[in-house]
C-alpha cells in the first residue's frame, strides 16, 4: 500500500486538485437542477468564458484588477443566461428548457471561435498559485495545495448560506415545492437569479484555478470539464451539494491515477462508465434521496 501511494502521490494530489475545481463546477449544476429541474448544459461554456475573459483582461490591466472584473463579468453572464434563455421558458415543457440550454451552450462556443479564431490563447500565470512547492517529495503547483482547501471553504460558507439565511430558506423551499412556494410569497425570479449568480462565481472561481494547470483556453476547454462536474454531480446525487463535492473528488482522483498507470486513452471513458454503473445500481445518486410522484 505505501509503494502504491508513493508511486502515484503526485497523480493523487493532481487528483484533489483536479477534482476540487470538478466541484466547484458540480455545484452550479446541481444547485440550478435542485430548484429549476434543469440540466443547464451551459454551465461548462459558462466556466470556459471566464477563462478567456481573464486572458484578455491580463493582456491590459494589473492582475489584481482582472481577477474581479472575471469574478463579475461571469456572474452578469449567468444572470443573463437565466433572464433570456430560461426564463421565458419556464412553464414551458422540460425539454423545451434543455434544448435552449443546448442552444446557449453552441451560442457561446461559437462566440468564443469567431473572437479566437478558433486558436488556442495562452492562459496567464497567477502569481502565488503558479508557484511550485514540494509536498511530501512531490513537486507539484501551489494551486494543487490551495484548491481543496479554497473549495472547503467555499462549500461549508454555501452551506451556511443556504441553511441559515433568508434566500437560502427561500431556496431549500423553493426547491422542495416550486409551485407551493410561490403561493406562499416567494419572490421565484429572485431566487432563481441567486442560484445562477452563485453557480457562476463558483465557476469563475473555479476556471482561475483549473487553468492555472494548463497553457492554454480554446473554444472547447468547458465541454469536458463541465461534462465530468455534470457526472459528479450525478454521482453524488444531483441536487445534493455535499454529493456534488465528494463525487468530484472522487472522479478527479480516479482519473488522474488511470492516467499516472498509463491508461491516459481511457481516463475519459472510466468517468462515464461510473456514470453508467452509478445509474445502474442507484439511480438517484450517493447521496441523493429518492422522488414519489404524488397522484
């Protein structure tokens, strides 16, 4: 057991990182499918934009001043996503929703192509967190070592949130039963725009530190990460915030220790073959609690 953790300790700890930046993605998906029943399948572009903007916002202005203007800039986008491709759906059919969620996904794909040229851009280097640091004889980035502990206390802060504040009553109610809630006073819009606007921070959040691992940001750098946070999600059981989080970790440890025994071909197959298992043995996920339909 402590060759194998020897071997594989600088694939482990890629692993945490990995999968804390899967979470902080997991978490907008399941939080919007939570209260709206909604896959919305643009979150990944959602998180892919915010790594563009920060390019070229560090092309011109001090970093301390760009990391803001992405937090905010990816939350006004989220906002608006909402206000124009959700809301006027709502009492539309299902399928109606997910296919305008598709259609934004593709929208802004395609907005990223026509500004990039389609061409890889170099993702800048975040001072502190591109530094390199040595963990138990590993080297690895300090980005490794401060994202787990960045995304536990960014879910324990939403947790409280959520549990003891006035909009995430609204929210838990909300999510319990829509129509009920509405009835009862509470302001839907308002709470449907708090739920895209903290997903949208959280992936803001998250791109800063998953492109930090890597050199570049292309029109299709959220496709698989958002599909992998969507299967975490799932894993964990979609509309639970804690399963969300454990089942990233999981995946992104897993992955990266298939690619560290050499089955880097197969890292992306494993993540939807748990999927499948997952959905095969318990449908509704780890932690997720199972739904009757009231007649």
């Amino acid at each position: 057991m402590s060759e194998f953790f020897a071997a594989n300790l600088p694939y482990i700890l890629s692993g945490i990182s990995v999968g804390g930046q899967y979470a902080l993605i997991a978490i907008g998906y399941t939080m919007v499918y939570g209260i709206l029943r909604l896959i919305n399948f643009a979150h990944g572009d959602v998180f892919m934009v915010a790594g563009l903007v920060m390019i070229y916002m560090t092309a011109s202005l001090p970093m301390y001043i760009s990391i803001p203007i992405v937090l905010v800039a990816t939350v006004v986008l989220g906002f608006i996503i909402e206000r124009v491709a959700y809301k006027p759906l709502r009492s539309s059919p299902r399928m109606s929703v997910m296919i305008s969620a598709i259609g934004v996904s593709y929208l802004l794909q395609n907005c990223a192509l026509y500004f990039t040229g389609g061409l890889p851009q170099p993702y800048p280097a975040i001072p502190f967190l591109s530094d390199s640091i040595t963990v138990f004889g590993a080297t690895t980035k300090m980005v490794t070592v401060i994202t787990p502990v960045l995304t536990f206390i960014l879910v324990v802060a939403l947790v409280l949130l959520i549990n003891h504040t006035k909009i995430g009553m609204a929210m838990r109610a909300v999510s319990k039963d829509f129509e009920t809630s509405q009835l009862m006073g509470i302001k839907i819009n308002s709470v449907i725009s708090a739920t895209f606007i903290i997903g949208s921070a959280l992936a803001a959040i998250g791109s800063l530190l998953y492109f930090t691992n890597y050199a570049s940001v292309n029109p299709m750098s959220g496709s698989l990460p958002g599909l992998r946070a969507f299967v975490a999600a799932v894993f964990g059981g979609i509309g639970s915030i804690p399963g969300a989080v454990i089942g990233a970790f999981i995946i992104g440890i897993c992955e990266n220790i298939i690619k560290g025994a050499g089955w880097t071909a197969f890292s992306d197959a494993f993540t939807f073959v748990l999927l499948i298992v997952i959905l095969m043995v318990k449908p509704t996920g780890i932690f997720g609690e199972k739904a009757t339909d009231k007649v």
